[in-house]
C-alpha cells in the first residue's frame, strides 16, 4: 500500500518518521534532562506536523520554503516550552503556537499597512498571552492580558482583531492520510452558556438515555473541554471513531429534544 504523500518545500512526509506519544514522552523526559539529541529527534518527529499546517497556505505564498522554516520555528519553541505535567497531547499545544508564528511572519510580511501603536500593542499582547500560557499551564483571558500589559482590555481586544485573519473553525489543519483534525477539534471551550430552566431539564433527562461511551465523549468534550485527540488517547480508539460516537451522540440528543 502507497503511503501518503505531501511535498511541502522539497519535503517528501512520506519519509519523515512520525513518533508515538510514548516515544515522545521518552524523548521530552530525556530533553528535559538535558539530552540535546533528543531535542533533534523531537523536531525531525514533528515536521510532518508542520508540513500540514502549511499546506492551506500553499496556493497563497510564493516562497514556501520561508515559511516552512518559520514553522520550524514555532515546532522549536513548542518543544522547548511543553510541559509533560498539564497532561496534554504535544500537537495539541504545538498548533497554536506554529500557527501563531506563521500568521506573525504573514502579517509582516501582509501589503496592507496597520497603525505602528496597534501593531506594537498586538505584538506586545501576543508576547504577553504566550508568557501567560506557560505561567498559567491555559490560555489567559482578555482581562488577564490586559493587566500584565497594563492597557484597557478593549486596546487588547482591538489590536488583536486588527492583526487575525479570519479562518473557519472547520479549516483543515493536519491530515496523515487517514482522519483529518480540523482547528474546531484543538479548541476547548470551558465558557458556560445559559438556557432556560426547561431546557437544562429536558437536556439532563436526554443524556440519561444516551449509550455510555456517548454520554462520557460529550460531557467531555462539551463540559471538560478535551479535543477529540485527547479523548482518543485516553479511551484507546482513533479520533475517527470519537468523532462518529460525538456526532451520533448529538444526533440522538437532538431527536430526544427536538
């Protein structure tokens, strides 16, 4: 059977190994002891994962090989700053953080001009956030942000908009050749939403009749918070059928509320 093939700058995915979460549990145990081989091992492992972040720029840029390296870049800065103990998925943690380097390297390079004082603001805010993260082991909240930085939030809020393209939630950020993870499965969304009283009711009572194994992904990805590629490692099965018992068990919610 023909492997999967993506060619990103010159780079066959084909031939890059991609590593286990053991593998790269041992590797980061062994990096953060002070193995700097191990560090090598971590990038060369990963570079599939950068590769297919970059594929949705690939009709848009004209020297990918830049921006393959500016990838590289965010994959470098992952590595050093990922900390086993918050218990997440390394590509988790690193999709961001290679996105964010990207999208920083394409608004610099982006024709259309931002005022210098929001722009200083929004980097200074993004640095701000990312310092945040690593103290805070989440994502800081606007407010958070705004303090460090001692600006008004809606500074924050304006600057950063000011330098975000607009990409969907569905956008297809990695694919190996089998399930596809798009951006809406790397969120996590832990704001709660409110509803009338007979709606918690007949969505409580819903639930109930749900099967186990549908029951348990929906509350965790809906109420906890974890991505489908969490969920798949903890429970043992891929992310394909996580996505298919999350999808079925909607369906069935929604008949029973409906």
């Amino acid at each position: 059977m023909a492997r999967h093939k993506v060619e990103i700058c010159g780079v066959n995915t084909a031939n890059i190994k991609v590593l286990s979460n053991e593998e790269m549990i041992e590797l980061f145990k062994r990096y953060q002891s002070g193995d700097k081989l191990a560090k090598d091992d971590l990038i060369n492992g990963n570079l599939k994962l950068v590769l297919s972040i970059l594929r949705k720029y690939n009709n848009r840029v004209e020297n990918m090989d830049d921006l393959f390296q500016v990838g590289c870049v965010g994959l470098i800065k992952a590595i050093d700053n990922f900390d086993l103990s918050h218990g997440v998925m390394f590509s988790t943690y690193a999709v961001p953080m290679i996105l964010g380097e990207v999208k920083r390297y394409l608004r610099d390079n982006n024709c259309v001009r931002i005022a210098r004082s929001i722009k200083d603001t929004a980097y200074k805010a993004l640095k701000a956030k990312e310092e945040l993260t690593n103290d805070l082991g989440r994502e800081p909240t606007v407010s958070e942000i705004s303090k460090k930085l001692e600006v008004p939030e809606y500074d924050v809020v304006n600057a950063l908009d000011s330098m975000r393209d607009t990409v969907s939630m569905f956008e297809p950020i990695y694919n190996d050749g089998g399930d596809t993870i798009y951006l809406a499965d790397q969120l996590s969304d832990n704001k709660g939403n409110f509803y009338p009283l007979d709606y918690h009711i007949a969505l409580s009572d819903a639930l109930k009749k749900l099967k186990d194994k549908e029951k348990y992904i929906l509350l965790q990805r809906y109420i906890i918070g974890k991505t489908q590629m969490e969920l798949s490692e903890e429970i043992g099965i891929s992310q394909a059928q996580i996505s298919r018992l999350e999808k079925s068990g909607l369906d069935n919610l929604k008949k029973m509320i409906d």
